[in-house]
C-alpha cells in the first residue's frame, strides 16, 4: 500500500493544479481607502484647496499588480471623470490619470479577478459607488467631528464610525517627532466580495509590511500608521492660503 502513496500524492498534486490554478489566490476582502487632503498635503508638499474626506483606493486584500499587460484607458471611465476628479482627486498633480492609473495597475488590476470588478469601468465606478455610500464626510460632520483646532480623543473618532457603520475601521495618523498629538491621516473601512460592510484588521503596520505590501511601506515611509489609543488627535482644517493665522 505504502508504495502507492507518492503516485497519490503526484495525482492530488497534478489535480490541484489543474483545477485550482484559476484563482489561487482570490482576495476575500475589500479596503475602501480615504484621505484627508491637508494631512496628506503636509507630508507631500502639496497645497490642498480640498476641505472633504478624498478616495484614496479600493484595495483588495491579496494582490498587487496582478496583471501589467492591462493598460490603464481613461477613455473606458469617461462617464465617470467628472465624479473622479471630485471624489478621487491626484492631490500632487489635480490635471494628471496618474494617480488612478498606479491604482488600477496596482490593485484594481487584482480586485478584477472577481466578476463582479473584471473591467476598469466596474471597478472605478464601484470604488466611487462605496465612496458616496459610506459618505464618511457627512457622518463625520453630522456626529460634531469637524477639523478644528482643539483636539479630539482617538474615542470620539473611532467612536463615531463604529457606532454608525457597526465595524470597524482602520484609522490611521501622522505621528510628527516630539508631538503631544497625532494628526488624523487616513480612514478605512472594509467590505466583503459582495459589498457588505465588514470590520478592518487594526493589524500594526509592521504585519503589513512584512506581506509584502508596498502601498503600506510607502505609508510607513511617509509617515501614515495606524492611531494611537491615547494621544490626543488632531484633525487639521485647511488652511488659508494668502493668511498665517499663527
Ligand atoms: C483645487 O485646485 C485644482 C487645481 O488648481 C482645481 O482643478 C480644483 O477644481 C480645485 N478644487 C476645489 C475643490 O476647489
Ligand atoms: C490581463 O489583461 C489582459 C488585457 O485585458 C487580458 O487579455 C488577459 O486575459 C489578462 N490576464 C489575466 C491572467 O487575467
Ligand atoms: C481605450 O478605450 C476606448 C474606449 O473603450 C477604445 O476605443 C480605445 O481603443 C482604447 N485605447 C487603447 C489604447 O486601448
Ligand atoms: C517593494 O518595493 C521595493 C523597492 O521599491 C521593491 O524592491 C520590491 O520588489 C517591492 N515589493 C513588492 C512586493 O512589490
């Protein structure tokens, strides 16, 4: 008997592979990413003119550049470039397709493994679909968490999303040197493959880089991580661009 295990194990593995090989590595979960311009604006030296939470990508959760010969063509969005340059803005440079063509080649071109997502069109116009659904500006707003100069506790603003969402999210800040504040940065909120809402891993930035990924490595180097429970949080207004209020 005992000889015939390897030709099994042969088979099994010849089997898997021809049957499995078609989405070995499906992503399950979805991140919808957002940004808060002036924070971004202030680690990239960009002047921000935008006073409302931005797209900064629909991610999925495995994958990065999962196929490089799918060209990004604006031209297959068109219907959506006005919505784009609203909700999804290029901060560094507001005229350019660059910012959505590196999120299309690097995670749009994977969440497209799913039917649901498989052509630029579905995947920008679902990404924005998420965006105004979840309306994270307006809840903010509604529930008194505006920019302001006074600070709030990582509670109010965690507080806030998980009450209305019912999960968690993944909130992450600028931590500048020898600060007694956080400044608020970047908001995730996460979906099944079907769309529905689904809590955030609030995993340390360490886990993620060590998957591999480099968006969060980027992050990392320039300064995003996820929030600290007990430093207070400060989540900057726009600031007048011609007036030094200081
Ligand atoms: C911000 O500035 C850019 C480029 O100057 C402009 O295209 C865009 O409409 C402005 N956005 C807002 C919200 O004023
Ligand atoms: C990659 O994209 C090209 C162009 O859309 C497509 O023809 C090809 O089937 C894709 N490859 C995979 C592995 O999905
Ligand atoms: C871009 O998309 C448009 C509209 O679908 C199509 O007509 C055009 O041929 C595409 N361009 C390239 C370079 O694939
Ligand atoms: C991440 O970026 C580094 C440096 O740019 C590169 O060498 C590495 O191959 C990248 N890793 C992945 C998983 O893309």
């Amino acid at each position: 008997m005992r000889l015939y295990y390897p030709l099994l194990f042969c088979l099994a593995a010849a089997l898997s592979s021809a049957f499995v090989v078609s989405s070995p590595h499906m992503w399950t979960k979805l991140i919808l990413t957002h940004h808060w311009p002036s924070t971004f604006c202030s680690m990239e030296h960009c002047h921000p003119n935008i006073s409302y939470w931005t797209l900064h990508g629909l991610w999925p959760d495995k994958g990065i550049d999962c196929n490089s010969s799918w060209h990004f063509n604006s031209s297959e969005i068109e219907d959506l470039l006005p919505d784009m340059m609203k909700s999804w803005p290029d901060l560094l440079n507001p005229s350019s397709t660059g910012f959505w063509k590196y999120e299309w080649h690097k995670h749009g071109t994977c969440a497209a493994k799913a039917a649901s997502l498989n052509s630029e069109h579905k995947y920008f116009s679902k990404a924005l679909e998420l965006y105004h659904k979840v309306d994270l500006d307006s809840i903010l707003k509604k529930f008194d968490i505006t920019p302001s100069e006074k600070y709030y506790t990582f509670s109010q603003v965690e507080g806030v999303i998980e009450n209305f969402y019912g999960v968690t999210p993944k909130i992450q800040c600028v931590h500048p040197k020898n600060a007694e504040f956080q400044i608020l940065g970047q908001i995730e909120i996460c979906f099944n493959s079907d769309f529905t809402l689904l809590d955030c891993e609030r995993h340390s930035t360490m886990e993620t880089i060590s998957k591999g990924d480099n968006s969060t490595a980027v992050n990392k180097a320039s300064g995003f991580s996820v929030c600290d429970h007990d430093t207070p949080v400060y989540y900057p207004p726009l600031k007048k661009t011609h007036t030094n209020t200081n």
